[in-house]
C-alpha cells in the first residue's frame, strides 16, 4: 500500500497565531517541531497498518517547514517551491490519503486561522458547492481514484471534512472559540491520537470511496474585492460573473484547479 500525506500548519496542536505559522519567531520554530512530530505520527500508523510506501507532502506555505533532522526516516517528503502541482506527488498510484494540520475554509465561524487558499478569495465553489482546503483535497484525491481517510485540525475543520466524506477518522486538535482564540489540547495527546487514527484509518480503508467530481468541472472564485477580480486575465475557460467573482472551466478538476489556481 501507498499513502499520501500532505500537511498544512494551522490546524497543528498549539497552534493558533499567525506568528506561529511562519517568519523567525521562536514561536515558528516550536510550531515546525510540532508540525514534524504530528506527520511522523501520521506516517508510523500507516507504517504499522501495513503501508509499503508514504509521502509527506510539506504543504505549508513555503513548503520548508517540515524539521528536516527529526524526519521519519523511512518516509519520503516533497518540500520547496514552485511545485508541479498543489499536491505534488499525488497520482493513482497511491491507496489512501491523510491531511495534517487542516484548517477550515474562509467564513467559518469560530474556526481558528480559517482560509481559503489566501487573504484575497471570500467565498471558492466546486461544481456550486462551497469549499475550502479540505474540499479540494478531497477532489484533487477523488480525481486520481484515492480516498480520503484522515484529517486533523482544529473541530471546525474536522467537521468540514465530515461533511465531505461520511466516516473519515478525524483528530482535533482544539475546539475553536473565534479566529485566534482556541481551548488547546496538549500536542503530545493529539500527536499520540493521530498515529492511533492513522493505524485505524488504513485498516479500515475500504469503508471509505474517493470522492468523485461530475465532468466537466467549474470552479468559482468570490474575491474579497474587485480589484482581485480586475487583475485576473478573461481567458478561455474563464468568465467574469461580477464585480468580485470569477468562473474557472475544465475537463474535469485537475484541468479547472489549474486554470483557476495554475501551478502552485
């Protein structure tokens, strides 16, 4: 069995600031040592439900925020950018995926560090239903044929993913209150329950089908203002539908989130 794993910062135990989340703060640092720790417990429990192959996909940002020296070593990791593809090293070869650390879309309330993609989209449809990160991951997996079985994040987010896909094992790692305030759980437990989950997840994969998209595929994007919307060129496959809101057409997801979002 092969399992993909991407990972993402804001939903990681402790985590529930900004400056946690990038820069030189020493507040950074100790978040990547919890960000590391947390993949490498999602990577051990695949391991012991019998995965032959993981990757880690450092999905955060720069894409260098994985702690390179207490990586798992039978694991491989996709780090840096630019990317080939949002998800690089997702193909049909893989039998389930994992997403570490998720965070739920823009507007939810009492989500903690809630976004979609960046500071400048409000609202990101997929075939007209209201998505985030989770809801793209969830398609990016359906298309290559693999399920989704694990998130963690903060309840939010795990509920988002519920929403999604009915069954999939969650880990929260705090209980949102508003968009920079959470009850934290100790990042020792929820590291321990997503490599416990993990285990669960992969033995139970078949419960569990990928998440499929109708073709062809249209994703809309609301922008938090118009000027976004003004600076995005009306090529073939795109459509400006208002003042704030673009249409993205393609064959199917991969082709619409690259007309939409391109390489990275």
């Amino acid at each position: 069995m092969r399992v993909y794993i991407t990972s993402d910062m804001e939903g990681i135990a402790g985590v529930h600031l900004w400056e946690q989340t990038g820069g030189d703060s020493a507040a950074y640092q100790e978040a990547r040592d919890w960000l590391t720790l947390s993949v490498n417990a999602a990577a051990e429990g695949a391991l012991a439900a019998g995965a032959e192959y993981v990757l880690v996909d450092d999905g955060h940002g720069s894409a260098t925020n994985l702690v390179v020296s207490k990586l798992l070593p039978s694991v491989d990791y996709v780090r840096g950018k630019p990317k080939p593809f949002w998800l690089a090293g997702l193909d049909s070869e893989f039998d389930a995926s994992f997403f570490i650390g998720c965070h739920a879309m823009a507007g939810t309330q009492g989500a903690v560090l809630s976004h979609t993609m960046s500071g400048e989209i409000q609202n990101l449809w997929v075939n007209d239903r209201l998505m985030g990160e989770i809801g793209l991951w969830v398609a990016a997996c359906g298309h290559f044929g693999v399920p989704c079985l694990l998130v963690s994040g903060c309840d939010k987010a795990c509920a988002e993913a519920e929403s999604l896909v009915p069954g999939i094992e969650t880990v929260v790692s705090k209980q949102g209150l508003t968009q920079h305030c959470a009850t934290l759980r100790q990042p020792e437990s929820v590291i321990s329950g997503i490599r416990e989950c993990a285990e669960a997840a992969l033995r139970r994969r078949g419960a569990i089908a990928p998440y499929r998209l109708s073709t062809p595929v249209e994703m809309r994007i609301e922008f938090t203002s118009t000027s976004h919307a003004d600076w995005t060129p009306l090529t073939p496959g795109r459509e400006r539908l208002d003042g704030r809101t673009v249409a993205y057409r393609g064959a199917d997801f991969i082709e619409a989130f690259r007309e939409c979002f391109g390489l990275a």
